[in-house]
C-alpha cells in the first residue's frame, strides 16, 4: 500500500517537474522575443539614419544604392535565406498548419530568424519603403519555434504566442498583440493556448519596457471629433481607404502569382533583375517626395497625427508605389509602418475637406481605414492604432471606420493579404520547396 502511494507522488511530482519545466522555457522564450524586438527596433533606426546620411551627402545617390541594395538583398534571400521574403507574417501562418517539425523549420527556425533580422536591415539600409513590425512576428515565431522543439506537443501554439509577443514588444501595443493571434494568425481563439499567449506578450512586453522605458509608439494624441458633420468623415475614409488598403493586397497576391492578367510572369522568372527595377521604382518615389518615402514612414505619419509637420498631397500616392515596389521585390521586409504612413498622408489629404475637424482626428481615421483595407483585420486595426496613440476619444469612430474599410476591401480583394499568401507556401502551393 505504501509503495503504490510512493509510486503515485513520484508520477505527480515528474508530471509537475515537466509542467513547470515547460513554463520556464515559455517564459524564456517571451523574455527573448522581447529582447529581440527591441534590438531590431534599435538597429533599423540605425539603418534608415545611415541612408538618409547618404542621401545629405550624395542626394542621387539612391539611383545607384536602391536598385543594387535590392538586387543583393533578393539574391541573399533566395540563395541563403529563403522563405524570408515579404513580412514574414505569411510564413509563420503557413507553418502553423504543417505537422511535423521538418516541414515547420522551412518558415520558422533560428536560421530564419538570423536571415530576417539581416535582410531587412539591409533593406532599410538601402531606401526600402519596409517595416519592421511584420519581420518581428516572423522572428518571435522563429525563436518560439526553436524553443518548442523541446516540448513538441506545442509548437503550434508556440509558434502563435512568438508571433503576438513580436508584435506587442515591437509596437509596445499588448492588447494589440493578443487581438493580432486571434484575429489574424489562428482566425479562433484557442483556450488552450490563450494563457501561452497572453504569457508570452507579458513577458516580451516587460522586456521591451525594461530596455526603452514606457512609451505610446506614436505619442498620445487627444484629437477627436466634434458631433456634426466632422462625423461624415468616418464613412468618407473607410470607403476610400478600405478600397486603396484593397487595391494593395490585390497588387501583392498578383504579383506572387506573376501577374498572370498582364502575362508579366518572365518578370518573376528573374527574380534579381526584377528587385533591381522595384528598386529604382522606389529611387525615382523618393526622389520626387524629396526623401520622405524612404524607409518605414513613421517620422512623417507621427510628425502630421501631432501637426508639428505637413505633407504635401503627392506623399500619398509616392509612399504607396514605393510600398508596393518594395513589398513585391522580393525582399524582406514588413507592411505595417508603411501602410499606417500610407493611411496618415491618404488622412492629411481627406482633411482638406473637413477644414472645422481637427488634423490628428482624420489622420487616426485614415491610418485606421487604410490599415484595415490591406490586413482586413478590423479589430486588429482599430485596436493597435487606438493602443499607438493613447486615444480613447476616438475608440468608436475608429470601430465604424475600420469596418466599413474592411467591407469595402473586399470588394476589390476577396481574402486578405497575409492568409492568401500564406496558401501559397502550403502544400499545394507554388513556394512549396
């Protein structure tokens, strides 16, 4: 009697010993992503100050820098690195629904993560219109990944909470982060894995305040808008802007297919000569938007949401060609940055028409509408701007106007960007390698 109740506490003991075990790797795990966010945060801040050192000193140097620096970078992803291009995020949806670690490692691995840190610096370092934020995700997913391999019955969910503490740590938006896996990356909410997420954002978040202290990404804006017709503008920037978010992701899935309806697939069939010309593409943006569409776009989008700055009615439309020759260039590189700056000019431009309502209010509204469109994502999107700017004021009209935006999104893109690229990396898929 007594050995069998021996036998039994050493079960419950080993059984704990394995639980508690797995919860320090996962704790270990939330504390690297945020070490990692925030170093890459720093490094391509780094980056995108190097170029436009350049540019002070050799102001067409882009015509040479941008289009050679893409060439290399696409070369060095498909060469050494790939399944780096792009922001990342397809990829680690993609892995989530492969079953064994093999198949898994193609998307998420420290060799990855190695990979996406180095060429999307490179990319910042020579004029690309990229992000951050999207690479981080691929990242934390990676290092999760990496850490799950030890406890395989739960790479899935590792793979998930990596991807959401990348993206609370990089943007410092936790709520964000959450709504992002549930919304985004699983499309459900799992109860199994809701405490690894919410542990792992904690964690990534802490350490992402430890090391850049506590701050609101784009400052804390009280903007709002008056009751009257300040409020017509709601429907005017969802509708537009969920149709522009739209018209991108249908140019990115096209572009990944080859552009099959303008018979252009011998561009992707050299895949070097054709970053290069995205690259010029980008040199000739910058060089008419005097600079301003290099790189993430997040001084221009804080400088207009704060009105300490300006932009002139072309920032838009240049900031959107330099986005799309970056994001289908091959080249890794996120959409998150660059699509709010893409929604803050497209909101500047829109408040020309509503001189009564204030500047910040319509710029939150166009970052939010035009966001929304791309990642059709609407709770995330109202959720991670509101989160940026400390806004509370504007909760609701950032709700109607990320709806309508998603609504009218679908009308020109039928699925949204990150999951219909992601298919293209499973199975039956072209990137199948």
């Amino acid at each position: 009697m007594n050995l069998a109740i021996t036998v039994r506490h050493m079960r419950i003991l080993r059984a704990l010993s394995r639980r508690w075990r797995r919860r320090v790797i996962f704790m270990a795990g939330g504390l690297v992503v945020g070490g990692a966010a925030v170093g890459l945060a720093l490094a391509a801040d780094g980056a995108q100050h190097a170029f436009h050192q350049l540019l002070r000193h050799y102001p067409l140097g882009a015509f040479v820098v941008t289009p050679l620096g893409f060439a290399l970078t696409a070369w060095l992803a498909r060469r050494y690195f790939p399944n780096t291009q792009g922001s990342g995020i397809p990829q680690a949806i993609a892995a989530r629904q492969y079953k064994t670690t093999e198949e898994r490692s193609r998307f998420v691995s420290m060799r990855i993560a190695a990979g996406k840190v180095l060429l999307t610096l490179m990319g910042l370092l020579v004029g690309a219109s990229t992000g951050r934020e999207g690479p981080t995700v691929q990242v934390g997913a990676s290092i999760m990944f990496a850490i799950g391999r030890l406890t395989p019955n739960r790479q899935p969910g590792l793979i998930l909470a990596g991807a959401a503490a990348g993206l609370a740590a990089a943007f410092n938006t936790p709520l964000a982060g959450i709504v992002f896996a549930i919304e985004e990356m699983s499309r459900s909410f799992e109860v199994r894995t809701s405490g690894l997420i919410i542990g792992a954002v904690i964690l990534g978040g802490m350490t992402s305040l430890a090391l850049l202290g506590d701050y609101t990404y784009f400052g804390s804006t009280a903007s709002m808008l008056a009751y009257g017709t300040d409020w017509l503008a709601i429907p005017f920037c969802g509708l537009l802007g969920g149709l522009l978010g739209g018209l991108f992701s249908r140019i990115l899935i096209a572009a990944a297919d080859g552009f099959p309806a303008l018979k252009l697939n011998w561009l992707t069939r050299r895949p070097v000569l054709f970053a290069l010309g995205c690259g010029l593409a980008v040199a000739v943006c910058g060089f008419f938007s005097g600079g301003d569409v290099y790189g993430t776009g997040y001084a221009q989008a804080k400088g207009v949401l704060h009105e300490t700055a300006t932009l002139p009615i072309a920032f838009m439309p240049l900031k959107f060609i330099a986005t799309v020759a970056s994001s289908i260039s091959g080249i890794p590189g996120g959409i998150f940055s660059p699509s709010l700056s893409v929604g803050a000019g497209f909101g500047a431009d829109v408040a020309r028409f509503f001189p009564s309502a204030p500047m910040g209010a319509i710029v939150l509204l166009g970052m939010v509408s035009y966001f929304a469109g791309v990642v059709q994502a609407p709770i995330t999107a109202f959720v991670i701007v509101s989160e940026m700017t400390d806004n509370h004021a504007m909760l609701v009209p950032l709700m109607a106007a990320a709806l309508i935006a998603h609504a009218a999104s679908r009308l020109v893109c039928r699925e949204g960007v990150y999951h219909a690229l992601a298919k293209r990396f499973l199975p039956d898929g072209p990137y199948r390698r």
